[in-house]
C-alpha cells in the first residue's frame, strides 16, 4: 500500500490513519468550534468515521501517496487531530490543512505539523505549489499560514463549489519555499 511514512518533530508523530483511529476521529470532529471555524461537517459517529477514514484518506494514500495525516503528542499518545495534504483535481495541487482539538490550539503545533508536511510534500513529490484556505475570521489558521510563508491569493469559494460562501485562498510556490527554507 502507498502510504506516507512515519514523520516526528519534537513534540508530535505525523503518521497515516488506520482503522483504530476512528474513536479519536469522532473526538476532534465532532468539535463545534473547529466546525464553526473550517466549515466541516461534523463527525458524530464512529461509522462515520471509519468511512472517513476508509473511503477517503485511505483511498487517498493508495492514489496519491498523501492524504490528511493523524498527529499525535509524543508526551501523552494522544491523537489531536490531522495535517496533512489533500489532492485537489480543480488546482492541480494539494491542499494543506490541519484540525486539532481546540485544547492544543495556540500552541504551534499547526505551524510545527505544517512544516514537516510542506518539507516533506515538496521534497518526495513535483509540486510546484501547495495551497492552503482559511474562512477570513479565522485569524489562528492565517496566523499559521503567515508563518509558512503562504501568500494570500484572492477571497473565493472553495475550488470547484458555486456557493456564497467564500476563502481566503493562500498559495506557497515551491521556489519561495526553498528560498526561504534556505534564508532560515
């Protein structure tokens, strides 16, 4: 099976979903804050999720070699939510995106997660870019996209969606990513 590796920063272990996942799934997605803050439709039930987690990110690893990761706190094992790239056909690009359980927000783990995505995205694929949406009164989300060193594109809908409501579109291109990698 395609899958992306096992990936560790020093608070956190990125790695693919499996089955087992799908209590921890029902746990961060079913969270009304993060729901009001992404536009996700919940995850109540552990059905649910193991169908998540079957027929989208498992599906995704086998076609893509990415899809959204499990990220877990090295200190207490526990999983706190996902980061991870998503394929989007409209763009021709994957996506980067991240939930977590409000309890680890502010902290950095969105930035720490982000990055070891974006190193590891760019590096083993030909992406020449990554792009990234946030809803404009998400301030922690563009915080980190900031922190990135994503650029801010225009105020849309999602790709491929003909709806009133609209993104920030953010988008980071492979050569400023490595130029800024190497400025650090």
């Amino acid at each position: 099976m395609n899958q992306p590796p096992i990936i560790e920063t020093p608070r956190l272990i990125l790695r693919p979903f499996t089955m087992e996942d799908a209590a921890a799934v029902v746990r961060f997605g079913s969270e009304n804050r993060t729901q009001e803050l992404t536009g996700d439709v919940g995850i109540y039930t552990i059905e649910k999720a193991q169908e998540i987690i079957q027929e989208v990110w498992l599906k995704e690893y086998e076609q893509y070699g990415y899809a959204r990761m499990a990220v877990v706190v090295k200190s207490s094992n526990e999983l706190i939510g996902f980061s991870g790239l998503k394929h989007l056909p409209e763009l021709n690009a994957p996506d980067l995106g991240y939930r977590f359980l409000p309890d680890y927000w502010g902290q950095g783990i969105a930035t720490e997660a982000g990055r070891v995505i974006l190193d590891w995205g760019f590096k083993n694929f030909d992406f020449e870019k990554i792009v990234a949406f946030s809803f404009a009164f998400n301030f922690g989300s563009m915080g980190v996209l900031r922190k990135l060193n994503f650029n801010y594109l225009k105020h849309a809908p999602y790709p491929g969606e003909h709806s009133d409501i609209h993104l920030n579109w953010y988008e980071l291109q492979k050569e400023n990513y490595e130029r800024k990698k190497d400025e650090q």
